[in-house]
C-alpha cells in the first residue's frame, strides 16, 4: 500500500509540475498574442513531440521530457547592422549572435513583418516576458492562502504540550535537571499539560507568537488565564529572566543563538490552525524573503551539494532540490501516516513552493531566463529615453542577441548545477524529517 502511495504521489507532482509549466507559457502566449505577435509553437516539455494540433498559426504539444516548456516567437532578435542576417562567422562568438538571429527569423512568413518581437515597444515586450513567471507567482499566491486559511498548518499553539520540571539555560546541553535546580516557574505556578493559556496578565493571547513574545518582555509576578478541562483557571507564576533560543523573526528560531528574556518554562505543543487572511498575508511574505534568500545562496552550496555526492557526506535539508527530488519527497508525502487531508494540504504546499521559486528563478535578469529578456527591454527603453533627452538619433532597438554568448555561458552553468542537483537527488537525496 505505502509504495502504491508512494507512486500516486509522484504522479500528482508530475501532474502539478506539468500545470505549472502550461500556466507559465500561457502568460506569454496570451500577452504574445493580444499585442499581434506571432506564435508559431507553445509546447509543455523538451525533447521528441507526444502529442501536438494546430489551431490558427500555433502548434500546441506536450514533449516527452516534462523539465520546462517554451512558445517560439517570431522575430525574438532584430536584424543585423545592415537590416538583413549576417552571414555566418568564422568566429565563435559572433557564430553564437548569428545563429541566434538566424532562429528569430527562420519561421518568417510574408506579412510577419508587422508582427515581430522586437519591433514591438519595450513596455509591452517586459509584460510578454514577465507574464509567464507573474503567473506562477500568482498560482503560487492562490494555492498557499487556500492552504493557509482553508485546510490550515501545522503550528505551536498556545495550548501547553510539556511543562519543564526546573531552569535549565537553553545552550545547556542536556535537558536534564542539575542536583539543586529550581523548578521552572511553570512548574511552580501549577500549569499542567494539556491547559490552554488564553490570557496573559489580563491580555487575551490569540497565538503562540503573541504569547511567547509577552513571555520574553516579561520578569517577575504574572498572572495566566488557562483553560483546563472546560473550567477557566487562574495562575499565578513568579517569572525570571533565563538563556533562551534567539527567534528569527518567522516562527523559528537561531541554531546556536541565544538572548536573555523572560522564563515561563513549557513546551507549546502543536495543531492544524487555519491562518486569518492577515497571518496568511504575512506568511507569504515570509516565504518569498526565504525564498529570496535561499537563491543568493545557492552558489554558497555547492560545496555541500559535491560532497554530498562524491563524497558521502550529510544532504543537509536546506540543500537545493530538483525536479526529481521535489517529485520523491510528493511520494514521500503521499506515504505519510497522516490524515488524507493533510497529505493533499502538504502536497499543495511542495507545487506552490515550486511556482514560487519558477518566479524567483526567471526573475534573474541574466538570458536565456525571462529576467534578462525584461532587463534588454528596459535597458532599450532608457537608452532611447537618453537620446531624446540629449536630442541625438535614436539607437533602435538593443540586439539582445549580442548577449548569447554570455547566455550561453549562463546555460552551461545552469545545466552543469541541474545535473549536480540531479544526481544528489538520486543517490544522496532530501527526506522528510
């Protein structure tokens, strides 16, 4: 049964991944279009065609290899200095812009000329190209706040899971109690496992974050609200200040940093909580500067990733995952021991996090990615500004093209990572803790 589930879940991220990949294209088809530029192929997938029809001047099909998809467009690049396609090179470099305005222009019908790429304005070619990864940035924002507020997340509660027996400092070692310790404030006060602190010093305390903070701000007498089977109780604790875990702001907390503040001394345990429109808002947030923060860290590892791999040491859960990963933890996910419900919720979680990170991803503004389409478009457009402001002819479009050999050296660095990553995925993979 648990490899049956295991199976159904790969299959649902495969699913999930393949929508992702049309919902991106998409974008770009449909802005393509409404500005009169001409789409030979939309395709879901590289590699030998599966399936493909063609409707108006498109050809629609999904590809054997589902690690990407494209739209062609006419006219990507403008022409050369001298308004036609130069002839090929003897030099690499200059082969590389050739052959990539070659491509631009090789599907060239007669009246395309009015329905090139680039001979549209740079404000409309930013939103062609920045339509695609908006749209899993907007799939991603709709899967997460349906998540969040329809099926909730796991989160600490105010609702108390153990009560510490004595003071121990967090950077202690052990957690067990020294000959001599105090009992914890908790402990003394009588708060028991299984209480709910409702308020706190007469506050009303909605969520474990509010709790904890006003825990930390405070030393000396205090006064809890606590439900108990039912019955509202009152406690009275005597709070002191202790070595506590630094938090980072987002619910978690600093390995190996810790601050002075408040001591109450318990554990809160954890439930499903559905968010309220503003918790899920701010969540969100949170995980797009997570998720900022993760891609400036990539190159950083690298290393970790090499060992990983070559030399057997720990994939650590932080390490960059593929495709292949992300679709083995789906299976993972679908083979956990949890209720149905929170399979689909977790499931939901790993194809909005892959939408969000498809936006980050293409947002870098470095071809072949999207990002650096959108950074020659604006580039173009300041540059024209310049020279009208200045009263000196028009430069014309900016030949992206000129770029490829740049491009190209991106996209073998990007392959060169996709196989590392793939690899590690394989032999040394991400597990669900």
């Amino acid at each position: 049964m648990t490899t049956w589930m295991t199976i159904l879940g790969i299959v649902v991220f495969v699913v999930g991944l393949l929508f992702s990949i049309a919902w991106h294209e998409l974008g770009h088809l449909t802005t393509a279009k409404m500005f009169g530029i001409r789409v030979p192929q939309y395709m879901v997938g590289f590699g030998p065609t599966l399936f493909s029809r063609k409707k108006g001047d498109t050809e629609y099909g999904v590809k054997a290899v589902p690690l990407g998809g494209y739209i062609r467009m006419i006219g990507m690049f403008p022409p050369g200095d001298d308004g036609k396609l130069q002839a090929r090179s003897t030099s690499p470099f200059r082969g590389m812009i050739e052959d990539a305005r070659s491509a631009a222009f090789e599907e060239l019908q007669p009246g395309d000329e009015h329905r090139l790429f680039y001979t549209r304005k740079p404000w409309k070619r930013v939103i062609v190209m920045f339509a695609g990864p908006f749209m899993n940035l907007v799939l991603a924002v709709v899967i997460f706040m349906s998540v969040l507020m329809g099926f909730g997340i796991n989160t600490q509660t105010t609702q108390v899971g153990s009560v510490s027996d004595c003071v121990i400092s967090a950077s202690a070692k052990t957690d067990k109690c020294p000959a001599g310790a105090k009992d914890s404030p908790a402990k003394a006060a009588g708060l028991r496992a299984g209480d709910k602190i409702v308020t706190f010093n007469g506050r009303a305390v909605p969520d474990w974050g509010t709790l904890q903070e006003q825990i930390r701000r405070t030393t000396g007498p205090a006064t809890l609200g606590v439900e108990r089977h039912g019955a509202k109780v009152t406690l009275q604790a005597d709070l002191i200040e202790n070595k506590v875990a630094r938090t980072d702001g987002h619910g978690g907390y600093v390995p190996g940093e810790y601050v002075t503040a408040g001591f109450l001394g318990f554990t809160p345990a954890s439930g499903i909580v559905q968010q309220t429109f503003g918790q899920s808002v701010d969540r969100m947030g949170n995980m797009v500067t997570q998720g900022v923060q993760s891609l400036v860290q990539v190159p950083g590892k690298i290393p970790d990733l090499w060992n990983a791999v070559f030399n057997g040491a720990e994939r650590k859960q932080d390490s960059p995952m593929g495709v292949v990963g992300a679709a083995r933890v789906g299976g993972e996910v679908f083979s956990l021991h949890i209720p149905p419900e929170q399979r689909v919720a977790t499931m939901l979680f790993l194809v909005a996090g892959f939408n969000l990170s498809l936006f980050l991803f293409n947002m870098l503004p470095l071809l072949p990615l999207d990002g650096g389409h959108i950074a020659g478009a604006l580039w173009e457009s300041l540059r024209r500004a310049f020279a009208k402001v200045v009263r000196r002819p028009d430069p014309g479009p900016f030949d992206v093209a000129k770029l490829m050999p740049i491009a190209y050296v991106v996209a073998g660095i990007f392959i060169c990572f996709t196989l590392l990553v793939l690899v590690a995925d394989v032999v040394n993979p991400v597990k669900l803790t």
